[in-house]
C-alpha cells in the first residue's frame, strides 16, 4: 500500500468526518420531520376556530320575595248623612244656650231643681194658662192694677228676679237668643219629635204680644227695662201680630200700625243693637205691606 502523505491523510480524515457529521444531521432532520407527521392516511384538518363566549355572569342570588301586606277590606258604603233639619238645628242652638245657663253660678244659687230648660218650660206653661187681659184693660182700675202686676202674681217674685237677673248677665247673647226663640215660635210644628222641652204656640205668643203692644199694664214693664230689651221685645211682639194676622188668629183685632211706627222710630235713633240695620229692613217692609193694604193712619 503506497504510503499516504501526512497533508493527504489530515485531508481525508476531515472529509470523512464532515460527511459523517452531514448524514447525522441528515438523520436527525429526516425523525424530526417524520414526528411532525399524522400517523393516518386522512389528510390534516386545520381545527376549526371556535368564538370564545365571555364567561356567563352568575346569576343573582334569589331574593327573599317581600311579604305581602294584607289586604284592607274595602270599608262598606255609607248611607249619606241626611241635613238636619231647620227646626232640629235651631233647638240645638237652644239647648246650648240652656246648658250655658246651668253652668252659671248666680242661677245655682236660686236653687233651681233639675235643667234650666225645663224650669223656663214650666214657666212658659204658667203663662199660657194665665194671660193678661188685653182690650179694654181701662174699663175698670182693678183691670190695669193685675196687668201692671201680671208677671210678678204669676210667676213669682223669686222666678220674675230671676228672668230679671238673665237679661242683665247675658246680655251679650240677648239678641242671638231672642232670635233663636222666635225662630223655635216658627219652626216646632215642623219638628217630627220633641227635641226641646218649651212650647211657645202662636196663639198664647199673641195675647202676651197684644199685652206689650197694646196695654198699660205691658208697657209698663217695657219702660222698666233698657231700651234695648224693649226694642226686641217690640220688635218679636209685632212679627207675632203679623203673623196672627196672616193665619186669621188675631181674635181681637188688633192694629198693628201704631206698634210698627214707634218701634221704627226707636230703633232709627238707636246705636245699641248689633242687628238694627235687619231689624229696620223688616220693620220698614211690614210698614210697606200694611200701608198697601189698610192706608195710611
């Protein structure tokens, strides 16, 4: 074997090495590509994009559901409140006045049994059954002496100082009162029940009317008093008169028109009473109605 040069064989070996070197890298690049391959004949199917969906918010705890709140019966309709009647109100107003009576002192003091109310409604029915004498009251003396005296032999002295004594302290009521006793004159027939103890009939209102209007006796007592007691009384006193006249129970005829001018003229100089301007406004129509219908006097 020829003998190789030293340069020649460094020169080979390192061929030799390089190729050697190349197949193994061959080698390892051929098992890496084998691994990469699919094991099945099917060819490769690309996976398919899924959307990704966010997370599903998690849903609300169950709330506790509120209690119901139990139902209110339906309140059953009510009838509708009937209005009193006129009559029913005006005894009402009567009977608080009554009442305001009981609670003063200086009545207690009298030592008046039971209410108020009924003690005036015994006295109204002593007065009914005794009226004054009312025409031809100058006939005899004896005749204007007993009506001069006619409350106080009726009534009493301690009942007569006691009405006395009821103007005087309740004055500032007179006139809401009278008013409301007049009222009560008009409107108790109208009432189905009692709903007060006085009775005030047209027919004894008259006599005592004709008494104030018409005698010494009663204008006496109407001197006796403040004026504007007097006024009212002659002013309720010619209302009975007109309507006595208006339903025929003017049984001694009396004429109304010498009452109608002098209550006139009083109350048209009169600072005192707090209704004057009705009170002429009604006066003043009656004078217009008589004046129509008797002339002048």
């Amino acid at each position: 074997m020829p003998k190789m040069k030293p340069n020649g064989t460094n020169r080979n070996t390192i061929a030799v090495v390089a190729i050697l070197v190349g197949l193994g890298l061959a080698a390892l690049g051929y098992l890496a590509w084998q691994k990469g391959m699919p094991t099945t004949s099917e060819p490769a199917i690309a996976p398919a994009k899924v959307a990704v969906q966010p997370p599903a918010a998690p849903e609300p705890a169950p709330q506790a559901m509120p209690e119901a709140e139990p139902e209110t019966p339906e309140a059953a309709p009510q009838p509708p409140v009937a209005a009193k009647a006129p009559c029913q109100e005006t005894a009402e107003r009567l009977q608080a006045f009554f009442v305001r009576l009981d609670q003063r002192q200086y009545l207690a003091s009298r030592g008046i049994k039971g209410k108020s109310e009924d003690h005036f409604a015994k006295l109204a029915k002593k007065l009914f059954a005794n009226p004054p004498v009312v025409v031809r009251e100058t006939d005899d003396l004896f005749t204007v002496l007993k009506n001069s005296a006619h409350f106080f032999r009726v009534l009493g002295k301690d009942d007569l100082f006691l009405i006395k004594e009821i103007l005087e302290r309740e004055s500032d009521d007179l006139e809401t009162a009278m008013a409301d006793f007049y009222l009560w004159t008009e409107q108790e027939s109208q009432c189905a029940s009692r709903p007060l103890a006085l009775h005030l009939p047209l027919n004894g209102l008259y006599e005592y009317a004709g008494f104030f209007l018409n005698t010494l006796g009663g204008q006496s007592y109407l001197f006796r008093r403040d004026s504007r007691v007097r006024m009212l009384v002659k002013y309720y006193a010619v209302l009975i008169i007109d309507r006595a006249n208006g339903q025929g129970l003017n049984r001694h005829g009396l004429d109304i028109r010498g009452p109608l001018r002098s209550t006139v003229e009083e109350m048209e100089v009169s600072q005192n009473l707090n209704g004057r301007d009705s009170y002429l406004d009604t006066l003043v129509a009656l004078q217009a109605k008589y004046q129509v219908k008797y002339g002048d006097k």
